[in-house]
C-alpha cells in the first residue's frame, strides 16, 4: 500500500533530504550531452583552466538551486493561496 505524503514525511522519506532524480528521457539526454562535452573539455583543457572551469560549472550549479528552490517556494505559496481562496469562497466546505 502506498504511503500518504504525512505518511513519507513523518518517515523522512520526503521533503528536502529526499533526492530526486530526474527520469525523464530529455534529463538523460542532456545528462549524457553534458558529461560528453565535460570529457571533451577536460582532454583539452590546462590543469589551470580545468580547475576554473569546475569553478565556474559549480557556481552556475548554485544558482540554479537558489532558482530551483526560489521557483519552488513561490509555487507552493501560490499553490496554498489558491487553497485557502477556494475554501474561503465555498464557506469552507470544499465544493464549489
């Protein structure tokens, strides 16, 4: 039986530990793309510029967290807003 999301996070098994792992055939792809062009540049590349390369990919990997979690957490407020109007306009009963 499956659990509940309560359920998942009760047992840490969701929320921000939780690792996700993006399945989807464009993620691969772009995936194998990336550690393509990672193995072509690092054949190429100067141990100096190889190191301010990795640099320069690990600050583009924190900025896209920021924004990943930025987009996230707009999404959910936006989410639980329209929730709470939803039940505010039905008099709390959930039907419209």
């Amino acid at each position: 039986m499956s659990k509940t999301i309560l359920q998942r996070i009760y047992d840490d098994e969701a929320g921000p530990g939780e690792t996700f792992l993006c399945d989807d055939p464009l993620c691969r792809e772009l995936n194998r793309e990336i550690s393509d062009d990672y193995d072509y540049f690092r054949g190429r590349m100067s141990p100096e510029d190889w190191k301010r390369f990795e640099k320069m990919d690990n600050l583009i990997s924190e900025r896209s967290c920021a924004s990943s979690y930025a987009n996230f957490t707009y999404g959910f407020r936006l989410g639980v807003r329209m929730m709470v109007e939803v039940l505010a306009d039905s008099g709390g009963s959930g039907e419209g």
